[in-house]
C-alpha cells in the first residue's frame, strides 16, 4: 500500500474470521496516527512506518505479531505463526533485508536469563560457575546472582552460548511503535492487544468529530514530555527510590491533559518517598501536585511531622473551596485533629437530617435476590417499583448531556473506538466543558430537558456511552422516571455527581418506586436502599443517603428481616 493510500484509510474493524485480523487492525492504527498525527512524526519515522506497508504480507504479519509481544527480544525458533502461510525464517529474512531487525544482538545477562532455559543456559555456564568457584548445579536465579557482577557488559549470543545457540533478533523500531501507540491509545498502558486482537464492530461508536485543535498532543515535544513521566513512572513501579527519579520529573506543562498526568506521577512519587523515608520529598511532591488525593495526603503527612500550624493553615483555606463528600469528610476529621492540638475551634459539622429508615419482615424466598424481594412486595400497578441500583440516574444523566460527554475536548478522544472520554474521571472533567454542562443545565431550567433526554435515547439506542446501560433503561422506565422525578432533583443529582464521578457514580440505592397518581405538589418518587439481614450500609451508600436528606430528595433504607429467624439487624 501507498504512502497516500495509507493515509486515507479509514478506520475499520477487521473481520476475525480472517486469520491475519490483527495485521487489518495495526494497519488501521497505523493509517490513522499517519492521517491525524504526522506533524508530530519525524520524515524518517514517517517513512518507516510507510515502508511497514512495502513489505511482503507474511513479514507485516510478523512484524506485527513481535509488536504485540512483550519487548523487543526474540528467539526465532520460538516464532511459530502458522497462518503466515510461509516459513517464519522466510519472513524473519525479509524483515532483515529491509532493516527492521538486528539479526546479532548484544544481550545483557538479565535479557539472556530471560530468553532461555536453565537446560539451555546450564551447558555453556558451568564453565564460568567453575571459574567462579561455585557448583555447577545451582538453581537458575543463584547462578545469575553470581555472575552478574562478573558480567556487566552485554555479549553477542554467540559468544554466551556458543556457535551453536538458538538465534534472537532484536526489533529496532520498538521505540516508534510505543510513540505510535501512544498516539493512537493516548496512554501506554494500554497494550496493542487492547485493539488488535480484539473484535470492535460488536460495539457502536459515538462518531467524535476529530480536529486537529482537539488532538491532546500539539506538538512533538509534548509526546517527549508524556514520554519522560512515563519514564519516571516506570522506574517508580521497577523500584527506584523516589529521591533518584524526583530530579527527573518534567516541570509544569501549558497543556491541561498533560498537567493531569503529571498530577498524577507526582501523586505516586509523593506516596513512594512517603514510604521510603523521604518526609521532606514527600510533602514537596504532594504540594506540586494538583491530583484531588494529594492535599489530603500532605495534610496528614505534616500532622505526622507535628507541622500542625502549616497543615492548620492549608486546611483551613481548603475548606472554603467545592469539595466532594469524601474530601469535605477527610478534611473535616483533619480539622478536627488539629483544633484539638493547636487550641483553635473546630468547624461544626453540618446539620445532618436523619435518614429515613422502614423495616420489613418477609418470607425468606427460594430464589432470587433479597433486592427482587422487597421489590415484588412493594410493587403496585399505580405505584411500579423498579431494580435499578446506579443505573437509572446516571442514565438520565449520560442521555440528558450526551453531547458534552463526547464533546472534542482536547485530550479526550483519541481514536474512533472510545466508549467515553478518556479525561472522564480526571479533576478538570467538568471545568473544561463548563460551558456546555451549563446548557445542559438550562435544559432542566426551561423545561426543554424531557425532548433532550428522549430524543437522544431514540437517536442514539446501542451506541456506547459511559453512563447508560441501554438493557436496563427501557422506555417505560425512562417516561415514568421523567414523569415523577422533579428537574429540580435530577439536577441536585446531577450536580453531584459532576463533583466526583469516579466516587458519585456509584452508591445509588437499590430501587425506585413510581408514583405517578400522587398530587402534583408532592413527591412522586422514592428511592429505596435494600439492606439484608447482616448487611450494613458502605460509606458511600451513605453520604448518598445523607445528601438525599439534606436536599429534600426522598429516599429510605428498607432493613429486611426474613420471617422466622427471629432476628433483626
């Protein structure tokens, strides 16, 4: 294929009755970092990964088999890819003639240790561990103790193992296919197998306009800066202590996407230099990142150095700031603490209504959940309950802003095959569509939020969406829950999930009950958390109850006792 033609490809979806699917699949990511991202490669990596598609289809296959593997190392007696339809010493020759492999690497004696067998090593080693001093029967990880020091620098295999050892390659362009998926992925911790071997055209995709001002990476030295704390990354998560790596973390960046990823690293060294004894480190690291765990995490590490006034003084500015629950709770028992140790006056918590709570004794039944039980004794024909647990008010809330969840957002799409945005849970999820939640939100306003929700549920059944479960929103489920849930409490709701949605997503009770023949000044709906005997609410389950109470938004725990048992919890 064509450098041009290469360029116009599509995205696609291989068909997996093909045994070469995967190849389509890199040939489609290939095609679409190379149309959307070549400003961002140089002339020679454009040209290399050209050239990927001037090779003959067994050696692309290959090739792209070696990509997927683990490192850039291989043994080629243990490539064994029958649907290549040649030998693979065949292919393996055409990848080398057009430079693709280093047929005679250096290997160092961890990468050595890693590619073959005890059996295969033991023959050609007894004779160093003689030398050496030790037996020639040591178990594997022994022998490579005692050698390592002996054998700093890498060796040609040949020259471990002699003449006659299994072949390696080594594949030269590992570095460009990272940057590649990378690109593409808009992380690296998703594998290539993550696309390529997966079936994609059983999901339906929101089409996401993608503009060049949408691209997370503007220029190439962004794609080198993700890559340098994707390198301190790793090194944190191989061992190294966090005073080595800290001189390394690239500064302050203008791009948002990236200055979250960076939040996040320093949130991770923070942890580790807390860990290792580097108080000092620690507090420096949790400061500089902007990561919604790290002030906690600072806040309570200067407690520990007996810092109280510093802590005291970031607590107390903290506070006046929007908080989720779980912030708003750690922050408050820190101010607590400190009050206490530095004589001040701790903050009154906020008043609290007591949640609503009804007990229920009923048949123990055969089957079935103890959620299915309460809901079949309370179900009504004017007053139909329903099992919905976390699925319905997020729904309403996926369908009513669907637009702005799949808005082009820098950094937020990278590829035709996202389920949702790849910054949803990030702590500038919201501020930076602001303007289109406030939209959103004048939708309940005007009264115009019911065409919104329905017309996307029509428009948009089946396609993917990170909030909308489509089995268990059904239309008539939809209507009721349009027809008895007030805008004013979806948008309570709403607005707190928009805090937290990674924490707030969840923890919704178990069921709602409908009713729609209530008076039109009083509640037509309750949410109904179903507590079993011996279960116990989670703490998130609960500030959802506590919120419930404090904005007027009926909801009650239903403790069941099975009838019988004599016991109540």
């Amino acid at each position: 294929m064509s450098p041009a033609k290469l360029q116009s490809k599509q995205p696609g979806t291989a068909d997996l009755n093909n045994p070469l699917y995967y190849l389509e699949n890199m040939e489609t990511v290939l095609g679409w970092v190379l149309s959307h991202h070549a400003d961002l490669l140089t002339a020679k990596e454009r040209d290399r990964l050209a050239g990927f598609h001037t090779l003959p289809l067994p050696a692309r296959a290959l090739l792209t088999r070696m990509v997927m593997r683990s490192g850039d190392l291989f043994r080629a007696d243990k490539l064994n890819y029958p649907e290549l339809g040649v030998p693979e010493s065949r292919a393996l020759a055409e990848l080398t003639d057009a430079g693709w492999l280093d047929t005679d690497p250096l290997l160092s004696l961890d990468e050595l240790f890693r590619l073959f067998t005890l059996g295969e090593l033991r023959p050609a080693l007894v004779p160093l561990l003689k030398a050496a001093g030790e037996p020639a029967n040591l178990p594997k990880g022994q022998m490579y103790d005692v050698l390592l020091p002996r054998f700093l620098d890498p060796l040609a295999v040949a020259d471990w193992l002699g003449q006659h050892a299994r072949p390696v390659v080594r594949l030269k362009t590992m570095a460009l296919f990272d940057r590649v998926r990378l690109m593409f992925f808009g992380n690296l911790r998703q594998s290539w197998s993550d696309f390529v071997l997966v079936e994609l055209g059983h999901q339906q995709y929101e089409p996401v306009p993608f503009t060049p001002d949408s691209r997370a990476f503007q220029h190439r030295s962004e794609v080198d800066l993700y890559l340098a704390m994707h390198q301190c990354r790793e090194w944190l998560d191989a061992g190294v202590p966090a005073v080595a790596v800290w001189p390394d973390v690239p500064g302050p960046s203008d791009n948002a996407w990236l200055t979250s990823r960076r939040d996040r690293l320093l949130l991770e060294l923070g942890r580790q230099a807390e860990r290792q004894g580097e108080r000092e480190l620690a507090v420096e690291a949790f400061a500089s990142s902007g990561h919604r765990e790290a002030r906690l995490k600072q806040l309570r590490l200067l407690e520990r150095m007996k810092r109280h006034r510093e802590a005291w003084a970031i607590a107390s500015e903290w506070r006046n700031q929007e908080l989720s629950d779980a912030e708003a709770q750690g922050l408050a028992r820190i101010l607590k603490r400190l009050a206490g140790r530095l004589g001040q006056t701790p903050p009154l918590p906020p008043a609290q209504p007591p949640i609503r709570d009804i007990t229920l004794s009923l048949p123990k039944p055969e089957a079935g959940s103890v959620e299915y039980a309460v809901q079949h004794h309370l179900y009504r024909d004017d007053a139909p309950v329903f099992y919905v647990e976390n699925t319905l008010i997020n729904g309403l809330f996926g369908l009513l802003c669907w637009q702005t969840i799949f808005a082009p957002v820098p950094g937020a799409f990278f590829h035709p095959f996202h389920v949702g945005p790849a910054d949803l849970t990030r702590e500038d999820f919201v501020s930076r569509r602001q303007v289109y939640f406030d939209q959103c939100f004048a939708l309940l306003a005007d009264g115009s939020y019911r065409d919104r929700i329905l017309e996307n549920y029509r428009a948009k059944q089946g396609t993917t969406n990170p909030f909308v479960i489509w089995p268990v929103l059904t239309e008539e489920l939809l209507n009721l829950a349009l027809d008895c849930i007030p805008p004013e409490d979806l948008e309570r709701l709403f607005r707190r999930l928009l805090l937290n949605i990674r924490e707030h997503r969840s923890g919704f009770p178990d069921l709602i009950r409908f009713l729609p023949n209530a008076t039109e000044t009083g509640k037509r709906y309750e949410m109904i958390e179903v507590k079993g005997p011996g279960d116990r609410l989670q703490d998130h389950q609960i500030r959802w109850l506590e919120f419930f109470a404090g904005e007027g938004i009926p909801a009650s725990v239903c403790y069941v006792r099975w009838q019988g048992d004599g016991v109540m919890e």
